[in-house]
C-alpha cells in the first residue's frame, strides 16, 4: 500500500505541475492568477509551456491576446479532463495491475505532450513560441540549476556535452558555492554594521559587549560525526531548492 501511494502520489504530481489537476477555469481572468490559476510550476514541454502562460508576466511579454487565452482554455481543460479520467479505477486494481496502469499512463502522456506541442504552436505566433521557449529554458536552469539543466535530457544532447565538460561544470559549481558563502557573510556583515550605525555610541559600547568576540560554527547541527555531516547535507540540499542555487 504504500508503495501504491507512493506511485500515485508521483503521478499525482506530475499532472498538478502540468496544471491538469487543478479546478478553476482557465479563462477566469483578472488579478495575479491571470488565467485563474492551475498551471502549476513551469517545466519542459507543452505541459511547462502552458503552466507558464499562466504567469502574466508571462503573457505580457509574448503578448497573448484575448483570443489566444480562450484557446488555450480550451486546450488546457480538455487535456485536464483526458488526465483525470486515467485515475478512475486505479485503486481497485492489484500492485501488478497498478503498475502497469502507472507505465501506460506516464507513456500516453507522453505521447499527448506532444501532440499538445503542435496545438499550443497552432495557437502562438512564431515569435510567441521562440520567446517562450527561451522563457522556459530560463526558468527550467533557474529550478535544476545550470549544471542539472545543460548535462542531462534533451538539452545535453543538443549541445554535445560531453563527460569531461559535467565534470568540470560540477567542479565550478563547488567553487562557485564557495565564494557564494562569502560573498553572503560579507553582505551579512555590511548589512549589521548598517543596521548598528543607527545605534547612540553608548548603544554600540553595550551590544559590543553583550556579543563578545566573533564565533563561526563550523557544525551548525552538530558536534561532527554524524550529526555535522547530516547538518551539512541539510544545508546544501535546501540551497539547491531556493534561489540562491550557485549553479543557476
């Protein structure tokens, strides 16, 4: 069972992050959510492209038009309902059966991303489609990191880069990790001196007294061990999640 909610929960995920999961409606226009929401995250492909053009900046800078919204409503629910009607049943089949059922899904959806391609095409004009699909490589290095994003799929293959290149391209990203944390701790630092040159002479003296001598905790989670290597991974794992990624 919790190998099925695991694998359902994946699926689950990708649909959402296509925007095929979600219940308003395209077409409900007005205030931040442009469309009204339910395109989810920006990705590759017609799915990403579409979750995109949920974003008005997005729209202003490809410059849709009220025609084009109502068509690409139209598209996105149509492909919202296609999706959801592939759950129906699955939690009445057996482990083997869910399986298979998970694979023919993934590879259907597979297939209509790219017939979706051609639609979302059909609906942009040629330099809408450039532009976002120079937006969605933007945002797709911005959420993978650039080492992520130009040594794995299609973009790799494009530009032929070879294994010696990703072992250089990781090797900079370390260094650039590096300096990174500097360059945070010098402007941490620039920024407290900021904040205490509003403080009287007296004021200064005290706070002064009251932190000591400068401190660096090497271990911040713990006394290393185990526990120093686990706070370091934490640390790295949530910096590659935000949008200090030195690799973006």
């Amino acid at each position: 069972m919790l190998r099925w909610s695991v694998r359902f929960m994946a699926v689950a995920a990708v649909f959402a992050a296509a925007g095929l999961a979600s219940s308003p409606a395209l077409a409900q226009r007005g205030g931040p959510g442009g469309f009204g929401g339910g395109f989810g995250g920006a990705g590759g492909g017609a799915f990403g492209q579409i979750g995109l053009l949920d974003n008005e900046d997005v729209r202003k800078e490809l410059e849709i038009v009220d025609e084009q919204v109502d068509k690409l409503t139209a598209l996105r629910d149509k492909m919202r309902e296609e999706m959801r009607s592939q759950f129906q049943g699955l939690r009445d089949l057996s482990e083997d059966e869910r399986r298979a059922k998970f694979e023919e899904m993934r590879t259907k959806m597979e297939e209509r991303g790219k017939e979706m391609q051609k639609e979302v095409d059909d609906i942009l004009l040629p330099q809408q489609r450039e532009r976002l699909s120079q937006i969605s490589l933007q945002q797709r290095l911005q959420r993978a990191g650039t080492v992520q994003g130009l040594t794995s799929g299609e973009l790799a293959e494009q530009l032929g880069i070879s294994d010696e290149q990703k072992a250089k391209m990781e090797e900079a990203a370390k260094e650039a990790e590096k300096d990174l944390q500097k360059a945070i701790a010098k402007a941490r630092a620039e920024a407290r001196e900021k904040i205490l040159s509003t403080l009287t002479p007296e004021q200064k003296d005290k706070i002064k007294k009251m932190l000591g001598s400068e401190f660096t905790m090497q271990n911040r989670f713990g006394q290393g061990g185990q526990g120093g290597q686990a706070g370091t991974q934490g640390r790295g794992n949530r910096g590659n999640r935000g949008g200090n990624n030195p690799q973006n």
